[in-house]
C-alpha cells in the first residue's frame, strides 16, 4: 500500500541530517545556524569570526620559497626526521614589538598595543651546513577588526646560524579597514638571529605583502624588534663599574634580598619594579632638554617611568629590563614599545649595600622604519633602593635615582633625577616594617575620642580583618564631591596582608593572634574630587577633578568600631614634580563602623576628614563626609557561604529523596503506568546526582583541609554538614535508581513495548541532537572567548583556560538537568501516552528543588545591586549567572511542568497543533 512520506519520518531525517551537520569539521558551525537570522552587528561579527578558520584553511596556498628568499638563505632539504620547537637565541614562543602595516594593522605606536608573538613548531637542520628548516606562525594583535581580531600568517622558511638571517613565505588571514577578511601572502625577514644575544644584541627585521599595492590584501611594510630569551651573555663586569655607583651609598637601612628563600629574588625584584614616579631635581617647566636622556613626550614633560622585565637571573641575581617613559599613570594593560622614550638595561644586586644597580643603553638610528635600529650609547646609570623602614612620609616601597656619566657640556647629557614607586608593594618582604612617628598628635586628637564605654553585644570588624580596606563616598560643603579608597598599610609594625594574617601561623599560635582592643594602624586615603563648573539652568556641563593623597596612621578600637587617625597630604598638583615638594600634616581623620550582623554580608560606615589649621590658614580645606560600607571578613563570610551551600544542598537532596519516595509509592499503586516513563528522563536525574558524588569528593576534602586551618574551632561542624549532606545524596541517587530499575523491567515485559521502544529511540535522537548542539555551542562560545583574550593580551595558561571550560560545562550540565522534564514530553508526544506517568509531586515537587538555585541567584544578584554602587564586589562564585537568566530559567521550568500536567489530562498531542495531530496515523501504519 502507498503512502506518503510522513511528518514524522521527515523529523528523524532531518534530525539525523543537522546532528551529523554539527559535528562536520568542514561546517559552517552551529553558531552561524543559531545567528543566521540575526541582523544585528554582533551576531555578523560572531558568524564572521566563526567562518575565518574555514576561510583561512581555504588560502593556504604555498608560496614559492625560492621566489623571494634564495637570497638571504638559500633553500635547503633535511637530513633528519627529528626536529624541535627552538633555534639559535629563539625560544618556542617568542614576542617582539612592529610598527607599521597600514591596511591591516593599526600603523601607531600609541594605540592599545604594539606587541606580537612569533612561534615555532617545526625546527629541522638540512643537509645544508648550519642551515635549519623553519615552520611556525605569527600572530599580529592590533588589527582593524570591530571585535579585535589578529592578523595571522603560517609561515616556512629557513635559518642561516652563521649569517644570522632568516626568511620565511606564507599566508595567512586578516581584516581590512571595512572589516573585509582578507588573506595576505608575506614573506617575513629578520636579521641578527645568532646562537646567543647580549644587551646590544637587536633582532630586526620586516614583514613584506607578496600583493601588488593595488590588491586587495596589500598591507604596507611592518619593521619589527625582538629580544631573544634563550643562551643570553650578560655583557658588563659590574667590577668595572663600581666607582660609578659609589655615591649612591647613602648608609640608609636597606631590604637584605640575600635573606630571601632561594629561587625568590627574580619574582621579588620584577613583582616590584611597577611603576614609579619621577621627581626632577630642578624646575624643568622651562622647557630646558637637560631633564631627559631624550626629547619630551609629545611637548610634555614625562611623569612615570615603569620597568617591564627581559630576563632574570635568580643564581647571579642579574635582570634585564626595558625603561619606559611616559606621562599618564596606570601601567597598561597590553604591552607596547616605542623606542624613542624606552631605555634598555642591565641590572646587578649589591648585596653589600642591599641596592640594585643599573647599566642602561639607548635605542638609536629610530625612524619610520626599525630596520636599522641598534643599541648604543649606554652611559646612563640607574640605581634602586627598598626601605626596611615605612613611615608616615615615607611609604614608597622602592625608590631609585637615574643620572649620565656625560659632563654638562657633553651632548646627551641630563640632569639627575628621583623615582618613587606609587604605592606599597611590598607586602610579605621579610623584615619590612612600619615605623609609627606621630605618638603626641594621635595622643591628643584620638584616644580621648575611641576610649569610649563598649557597646555590649556589638561585634565590630577585628583588627587584623579584611573589613578595614573599603571605598568610600565623600562630599563637601563647597559643592564638591567624588570618591576614593582608605587602603591598610600596617597593623601594629607588621605590613597589612589581607587573608594572610591567621593563615600564615600554625595552629599552636592561633590565640596568640587575637588583637587587642587598641591597635595601632596606618593608611594610604586616595581620594578623586570633582568641582561643577558652567552650570546652567541646573545642568553640568564640565568639572574640575582634583586628586588628593593623604597618607595616615593612628588608633582603632576594635571594642567600638572607632578609627582615629593623623594625616598628611603632599601639597601641589601633578605637574609639580619637584624633589623637595611641602605637605601638609595637619589633617584628622574619622571613621566609624557600624557593629556587624550575623549572616550579613557587611555594614556601614560613617566619617570625615578635616583640616585641623584655623579658618584664615591659606591650607585650610573644607570638611568632607564620608559614607562608606565595608564587607565581612572573608573567612567570616566564606564559613557563612559554605554553611549556607550546604543547608541549600541539604533541602534540595532531601526534598529531591522525599519526591522521588512519592513517586516510588505511586508506581507501587499504580504499576501499570511504569512502561510510560521515560528512561532517558531517569537516567539523566540519576546521573545528575551521581556525578557529583564522584566530583566533589576531592573538592569537599580540599574544603575541609582549608577551613580546618582558617577557622580550626568550626573545622568539625563543616565536615559534619559534609558527611550529612553526602549521606542524602547518596539516598537520593538510590531512590533514582530504584525508580530507573523498575521502570526498565516493567518495560521490557509491557506488551507495548516495541511501540514504546520506538518513541524511547525517538526522543533520545531528538535529545541527543539537542544536547550536542548545545555542547558544541557551549564549546565555541568557550574557544571564541579564548581567542578574544588572546587577541586582547590576556595571556592566561592552558590549564585556566581548561577549567574555564570545565565550569562552563558543568553550568551546561545544570542546564540539562534543569530540563529533566523534556524527554517526558517528548516521549508522550511519540506514543501518544494518555498515562499519568508521574505523580503530581514528584514532576512539580522536582521542577520546585531545581528552582531553588536559581531562586538563591537571584536573591544573591537584587542583594548585591547596592554594594555594587559602592564598588564593593559580592563573590562571583555564590552569583553566578545573571538575574535574567534565572528568570528565563524560572519560566521555563513552569512551563515543562505546564505541559506534563496538560499531556497527562488530555493526551501527549494535546501541545501540538491540530494539524499536526496525524502523526497518529504514522505510529498505526508503522506497526501495522
């Protein structure tokens, strides 16, 4: 008998087809097929950047080598199946700095960064004597991409050892200007590539398009430095050199680094040389060249220098580093080079005077091309010093001086000049203290005022807390207002360390840790004020901002939530960088915490600042206001997220082994309905609560490990709640597969069970297609911001960016669970099953314990909003999807459970359109 084709064979087809479309390596991909109706830019850009590995693998069309290279090294064949990922001074990654490629890169210097990473996979040597086959890539950051996007070429070449050349060809992909992808053709040269590099060893070179300058993908040239890391030869005997750092000897007390543990001094010395500020020893607002080694920045006066590191050596405690000059604070966050304000040098620690002495080279021979650029000219001298001793004017936790050897009538000459590091950065130095110098004034000004009666029954934030560091609100009188931040910088005589200070003592030293009621403390206060000026009408039009710095010591009574405090400010504006610049230290500072709450995530606090000079003193400033909250100790606050995980888990198990007991007790009554229930339905619920017994094993021993040594007195009731909660998801998961047993017997012995059979295999194809879409959605969308970080910078390691997808999966699995209820549906439209499968308080009271994460989300997000405006973050990890998504989520789930109620009243086509309905007559004509 003929028929037509049905609807129903039409969905397997189809099905089959876009799961096997999914996973095709030459597809599209699933997200052009999610986007492919979007008409916004976003979702063009994402499809862009979704099809470029498809259209790069596209252009890879080799490029003769012979054309453009014979030249520089002549080609060659290997005499050997080895080969490694390094050559001469190269490592298997290397970076280094471009300028130019105009219609493709970005050509200034200037922008976000300059930077670009060369790496290798094939190194192979040839029967050619000292000659090496090359294949690697390079990868150009800055491109022209509305979503940064790199300009990437795969290259092969070959290395001369003994002419220092190397010369590549290939093809890669970029965009235009008009976000056109492109694939440029290139051949890429560097000159004095040796076997080993010193401070005057300047690897250049240039990237050439093989287009015509007319085509299409034309780029103009790139010239291109880079500073090898491999077999490196410190050039300068620093013996010879003594006499010139002799009178950098100032006899001041000194950070020994000889004390530090082994292996310590690259990662002390290089965590710390940040950024500084400079301080020039004469007026150089007059315009004069003798207060740099070069010419201005752009007509002004460069403020900041910061240092980035080449090289360390921990055994000769020697480092290599790059000096830069600039005039706007906040080191950046992409790395970036311009020759014509960076120093290079050589450093050497004096374990004698405990100082680090410097030898710097300039870069000369820089134009509009690099490709003649070398180093030269290293008669500059730069030394750095760290305190052992911090105090109220002094809180610069590395400072340093850099002058010439040149006389004044030598060209090149400039004056010397201080720099100070911009904050404390020392934190966990051993033996770096505080040294507390204004006993009277905090005498007289503070203790009358926290030497107050207890509030009995109020706990305040602990001394020795992360509750002490908070941002801050402040206003005026004057009409001004803005923000800033009070940052600890020593309890007592010890440096602040946030989340260190009960953790770094064994177990037998934990009472001895209990502050007392006065504490000394001392801070840096960064404030941002801003002034309305061309108001009109009630409307601001501009502001005047000004940054004040005080730094500050005193008392805090931990008994009343008190804190008392001296300060002094530098007086002058940024542009006043003189050595010798005044400050004004009659300032008085006031804060008050408001006592905590238990299970709260902070409080609140009050307080001002004011100038303690009468009213006609010229200093004298308005009293500012501030408001303020503080967060609750993290170890207080986690101890409290972990209780609160474990109650949330506990119900959830627990009302998940009540409902799953109902609903056990109701096949039991009534066993006929137990062949309708879905298999794939149970088996995702019973792999939803095993797998995390098998996963947060080691995790709940990790857990248990660090709240025995942070809180030792509660380490007992965590692993209690722990052993209780795995307990009731090990009763959950039985009960789940009790249910999955009894289901799969009575199947296999129902009547129907191959009509059953065939709506089973249905629903799982549809389930399964579903399922790994939405893992490779998950997986591209992962991958996507991988390749976004790395185009940005965001140099994070292999391993982070696994557990990144890790976590996304494991929020993906949640997803799936989240969704127990379709495969029921599905498995009542295939059969048309007018069973009441599941018992109204096993499908209602489930969807109810998968609504309570989301139900807690969404509590944590509306109960952080206010924080937020203070800046003040809430743990990502208790928040860790938008309110949005819970809300989707949420919906979505009422729906699931909806349609489980409407197919069990009516039957499994009920949801679907009338039309539709004949899928019946398929199911009859297929067992018939």
């Amino acid at each position: 008998m003929s028929m037509k084709p049905s609807i129903m064979i039409q969905i397997c087809k189809l099905t089959v087809f876009f799961l096997f479309i999914s996973f095709s390596a030459k597809s599209v991909s699933f997200a052009e097929i999610v986007f492919e109706e979007s008409n916004d830019d976003e979702s063009k850009a994402f499809q862009s950047a979704m099809t470029e590995v498809n259209v790069y693998s596209e252009s890879e069309s080799e490029v003769a080598y012979s054309d453009y290279c014979s030249s520089v090294v002549p080609e060659s064949v290997t005499n050997s199946k080895a080969y490694t990922e390094s050559f001469g001074a190269f490592d298997g990654y290397e970076t280094g700095y471009y300028i130019g490629g105009n219609g493709i890169l970005n050509p200034k210097i200037n922008t976000i960064s300059n930077s670009f990473s060369f790496e290798t996979r094939y190194v192979s040597k040839t029967v050619a004597d000292g000659v090496w086959k090359i294949e690697g890539s390079l990868m150009f950051y800055e491109s022209y991409h509305p979503i940064p996007r790199p300009f990437h070429l795969k290259l092969h070449g070959f290395w001369s050892e003994f002419s220092g050349n190397l010369c590549m060809v290939g093809t890669g992909s970029a965009y235009s200007k008009q976000g056109n992808l492109l694939t440029p053709a290139a051949v890429f040269r560097l000159r004095n590539l040796r076997d080993s590099s010193n401070i005057t060893t300047l690897i250049t070179g240039t990237l050439e398009s093989l287009s015509s300058s007319d085509g299409v993908s034309y780029f103009e040239p790139i010239s291109v430095v880079m500073f090898p890391l491999l077999n490196y030869e410190y050039t300068f005997d620093f013996r010879e050199f003594t006499h010139q750092f002799s009178g950098e000897r100032d006899g001041l007390k000194n950070m020994a680094f000889n004390e530090l543990p082994s292996r310590r001094f690259c990662s002390m010395i290089m965590g710390h040389l940040n950024e500084f500020k400079l301080q020039y020893t004469r007026d150089c607002s007059s315009g004069k060249q003798t207060c740099l080694p070069f010419v201005r920045l752009n007509g002004y006066l460069p403020h900041f220098l910061s240092f980035s590191s080449i090289r360390c050596s921990e055994v000769e405690r020697r480092i290599g580093v790059l000096i830069e000059f600039r005039n706007t604070s906040h080191v950046r966050k992409y790395p970036s080079f311009n020759p014509n304000t960076t120093l290079i040098g050589e450093g050497t620690w004096d374990d004698r005077e405990n100082q680090l002495f410097v030898l710097v080279c300039r870069f000369l021979d820089i134009g509009e091309s690099w490709s003649n650029a070398h180093v030269g000219d290293c008669t500059t001298r730069l030394s750095f010093r760290f305190p052992a001793i911090l105090s109220i004017r002094e809180t610069s936790s590395a400072m340093g001086q850099i002058w010439t050897t040149k006389t004044a009538n030598d060209s090149g000459y400039f004056d010397r000049a201080i720099f100070r590091s911009t904050g404390n950065h020392m934190v966990g130095v051993p033996g770096l203290k505080y040294e507390y110098t204004e006993f009277n004034r905090v005498k007289n000004l503070c203790l009358r005022k926290v030497q107050l009666l207890r509030d009995k029954g109020q706990s305040y934030p602990s001394g020795h807390s992360t509750d002490l560091k908070f941002d801050m609100l402040v206003k005026s009188s004057e009409n001004k207002s803005g923000w800033g931040s009070a940052d600890p910088l020593a309890i007592g005589d010890q440096l602040y360390k946030p989340y260190l200070f009960l953790m770094d003592l064994p177990g037998t030293m934990l009472e001895r840790a209990v502050p007392a009621r006065l504490m000394n403390v001392s801070y840096e206060v960064s404030i941002t004020l801003q002034t309305p000026i061309d108001v009109a009408n009630g409307v601001l039009f501009s502001y005047i901002e000004e940054k004040v710095e005080i730094r500050a010591e005193g008392i805090y009574d931990s008994e009343t939530g008190k804190l008392c405090m001296v300060g002094c400010r530098k007086l002058g504006s940024d542009n006043q960088v003189f050595e010798n610049a005044s400050v004004d230290c009659e300032i008085l500072l006031n804060f008050e915490f408001s006592p905590s709450k238990p299970n709260q995530i902070g409080g609140y606090i009050t307080g001002s600042i004011e100038s303690t000079r009468t009213s006609s003193d010229l200093l004298k400033f308005d009293r500012l206001e501030v408001y303020s909250i503080y967060k609750t100790d993290q170890r207080k606050s986690s101890i409290w997220t972990t209780d609160h995980e474990s109650t949330k888990v506990l119900l959830s198990n627990t009302l998940m082994c009540i409902f799953v007991g109902l609903q056990l007790y109701y096949v039991q009554n009534n066993p006929n309905v137990l062949p309708s229930i879905s298999l794939v339905m149970l088996v995702i619920l019973t792999l939803g609560h095993m797998v995390p017994l098998a996963l947060d094993y080691e995790t709940l021993r990790s857990n248990k490990q660090h709240w025995n040594m942070v809180s030792p007195h509660n380490g007992g009731l965590i692993e209690l709640n722990e052993v209780i909660v795995t307990v009731v998801m090990v009763v959950a998961f039985l009960l789940l597969l009790r249910l999955l047993q009894l289901t799969a017997l009575a199947r296999s012995r129902d009547r129907n069970r191959k009509s059953l059979l065939f709506a089973e295999e249905m629903t799982l194809i549809v389930i399964a297609f579903l399922y790994a879409a939405g893992a490779k959605f998950t997986l591209l969308v992962a991958t996507e911001k991988r390749r976004l970080d790395v185009a940005l910078l965001y140099f994070s390691s292999v391993e982070s960016w696994y557990h990144s997808i890790y976590n996304d999966f494991k929020s993906y699995a949640g997803l799936i669970l989240d969704g127990f209820l379709l495969p029921q549906i599905l498995l009542n439209m295939f059969s048309k099953s007018k069973q009441k499968a599941l018992s109204c308080s096993f499908y209602i009271g489930t969807t109810f314990v998968r609504l309570l994460p989301h139900a807690y989300d969404l509590y944590c997000n509306l109960n952080s909003v206010y924080y937020s405006m203070l800046q003040v973050s809430v743990s990502p990890v208790r928040c860790f999807v938008s309110a949005a998504w819970d809300a989707t989520i949420f919906w979505g789930l009422l729906l699931l459970a909806a349609i489980i109620y409407l197919q069990q009243k009516f039957d499994g086509h009920c949801i679907l359109p009338s039309r539709l309905r004949h899928l019946e007559s398929y199911s009859e004509e297929f067992h018939s």
